[in-house]
C-alpha cells in the first residue's frame, strides 16, 4: 500500500514534519525542530552545508550561501484556480518552494483559456501567475485520484485550495481529512466570504467583493460613476494576505510542531486593505468619496512603476516575459524561474519522485484516466 511506503520514508529520511517539534541534539550541538525542513536545518549548520559541500560533494566547486532560499525544501500542494490562489503560490515558488499545481486533466486551470492574447497557445494571463510551478493532473471525481490527493498531502508542508466552503469535505479532503493524516499540514484555504455566514455558499468573485467591500464607491472621477480597478485588486490582496499567512503558519508549525487552518477570503481581505477610509467611517461617520487620481488625505499623486521583468523560455510559447516579485531580498536573488507548466507536464515525475510509484501502477492510472500526462514536444 501506498501509503505505508510514504510513512516509512518520512521516519527513515523525510524531514519529519509530522513529528514533535524538538528532537534531540545533533552530535555538533544543533537542536532544530524537526518540525523544520531539512534544507533550513542543513544550513544553520554551517556554511558549507548550506551550499551543499562536504565529502560527499565529492570535491566539486561549492555554491555561495547566498543560492539558498528561505522556502527550499518546502512542499506545497495547490488546488488552487484563477488568480488569488496562484498568485499566492507563485509568490512562494519565488522563495524556493516545491509547488505542485493540481489540474483537471485536459482543461487545467480555468485561466488556461482566457485569451486573447495568446502566446503561441497558451493564455498570457495564466502564464503571468504560474512561474516556478509543477502541474499534475489528476482527476477528483474518480476515487483513484482523491487518493492520491491524500497520498500527496501527507507528504506536502501547505494544502492550499480555493473551492467553495464543504466541497472538498464531501470529497474527503477537507481540513479535517487531511489533518488525519497529516497533522503537521499547514492548510489554507481561500473563498469568497469566508467559512460560515449567510453569504459563505457564493463563489467569490473580485468584481463583487471590490463592490460589497466599498473599493468600487470610493475609485473613480469625484462626479463619475463607482468604477472597478483596472486589475484584480481584490482578488490580488487576497492572494498576498494569503502569502504571507501561509508563512506565519510555517513560522507557527516551527514553534508548535502543529499544523493549523488558515481561512482566507475575498471580502475580509479588501475590507481591511480599505484601512483610513473605513477608520474615518467606523470612527467619524464619514462616508467615503471618489478622488479620480487625487487623495483625500495628501498631496494628488500618481501610482510608481519598478521596470521589474522576468523572462524565461516557455515549451510551447517560446520566449516569454512577465511581471516578477515586488519584493527584493539582501541574501539571494528571485532569479532563474521556471516557466508555467503545462497541464500534467509533471504527473509521472511527481508520482515518481513524491509518492514512489513504479512504472506499472503509473500506466495503471493512465489508462483508467485518474491522471494524464502532457508530453513536451
């Protein structure tokens, strides 16, 4: 089974996430929670560690400390579609964390389609959030391929999904299934209105959160109508709480060597980001107002642009360009991205490399239709 050969490769050489959060000393003095990855444990050690030297390197020429990444080592399991999810996702694959984006076979993300423009053929919008990511595609209204959800998040640090609040619990994927067998899981989700209320059934969509939250009344002309930003901010800072909540419940894990929930939503999200506009009401009764350009507190300005581009070779687009991460770092560098993937681009690698699979039960499930497998030309 399985799943009892995923258990015996987290006690025998896994990073031991599931496990109590301090374990003993090493022979040198170093107590890291195991409840760490591997990779930030290596490189407290020393530096040479770090690079990945040592006798066994066996003499080659060692890395500078400053290639590792404060995610490396870090699974993240993304049932995420659309925007928010992998706009958040693709922010953690920057910091070196292992993304696999779960697709519907054939289709994948919704994204996929939307277009034009089209880059060769393939959506220039869903190419613009899904850098440094792997794609499997896996069908979850078949049993095989629930399983092998599960098999993968008990191996993952973070289970993220975007669907609307119940529908993985009737699948048998929901916080508390996972946490059964993974109870080390960091697990976000991300939905329109949150987890309960009278609004908690809706799909959240940027458009009407932006309206709802009041972001809509207050942008445009001061005598115009209630305008929606030219991008999806809502669904934008959605993606960015949920980064870094996603962090804070790593930085949590460490400290507890538990896993935890994290309910993240359109509505909360663009709430909150209305910061003075909402305090003046809640505090003054001031009701809001459209400024066009201008500010209601400072000087009129106009918002700054950074000239931030990141290019890399795409299997089917060629050569392709898209904005990077708005956030630099002193001790390494966002550099060498890996392009969108395909759909199902790397079922059989990740079935291989995560879960142990041989040859034959792989074809099993490509046969039976669970996964798919996109071959690169």
């Amino acid at each position: 089974m399985v799943l009892g050969g995923v258990g015996r490769r987290l006690r025998r050489g896994g990073s031991g996430l599931w496990r109590s959060p301090f374990g003993p000393a090493a022979a040198g003095g170093s107590a890291w929670p195991r409840c760490c990855p591997a990779a930030l444990r290596a490189a407290s050690a020393s530096p040479s560690a770090a690079a990945g030297g040592g006798a066994r390197g066996g003499g080659a020429t060692r890395a500078g400390v400053n290639n590792v990444k404060p995610l490396d080592g870090v699974k993240i399991l993304d049932l995420t579609r659309v925007l928010a999810g992998p706009f958040a996702t693709m922010n953690l694959g920057d910091l070196g964390a292992e993304v696999i984006k779960v697709e519907r076979p054939g289709a994948g993300d919704d994204t996929r389609a939307w277009g034009p423009p089209f880059a060769g053929t393939e959506s220039v919008y869903f190419l613009s959030v899904n850098r440094n990511k792997k794609s499997i595609a896996v069908n979850m209204k078949d049993s095989k391929g629930v399983k092998l959800i599960r098999e993968l998040a008990a191996v993952s640090d973070v289970f993220v999904e975007n669907y609307v609040p119940g529908k993985l619990a009737e699948m048998g994927l929901g916080y508390e299934d996972i946490k059964e067998i993974a109870p080390h899981i960091v697990y976000c989700s991300i939905t329109g209105y949150g987890q309960t209320g009278p609004m908690v059934q809706r799909a959240g969509y940027d458009s009407i959160a932006a309206a709802i939250s009041g972001l809509m009344h207050i942008t445009g002309h001061e005598d115009g109508e209630p305008v929606r930003p030219g991008v999806a901010m809502t669904d934008l800072a959605t993606g960015l709480y949920t980064y870094g909540a996603i962090m804070a419940g790593l930085l949590q894990r460490y400290k507890t060597g538990r896993g935890l929930h994290i309910d993240c939503n359109l509505l909360s999200s663009q709430v909150a980001c209305l910061t003075h506009v909402a305090a003046n009401y809640l505090n003054f009764k001031i009701e809001a107002k459209r400024w066009g350009t201008a500010h209601g507190s400072i000087v009129p300005y106009q918002v700054l642009h950074n000239g931030l581009v990141m290019e890399m070779n795409h299997p089917t687009a060629g050569r392709i360009a898209v904005p990077g991460p708005g956030v630099r770092y002193s001790e390494f560098a966002v550099s060498h991205p890996k392009p969108p993937p395909l759909v199902g681009q790397h079922t059989v690698e990740i079935l291989k490399g995560m879960l142990g699979y041989e040859d034959d039960a792989i074809e099993e499930l490509l046969r039976t239709g669970a996964v798919s497998q996109h071959e690169v030309r």
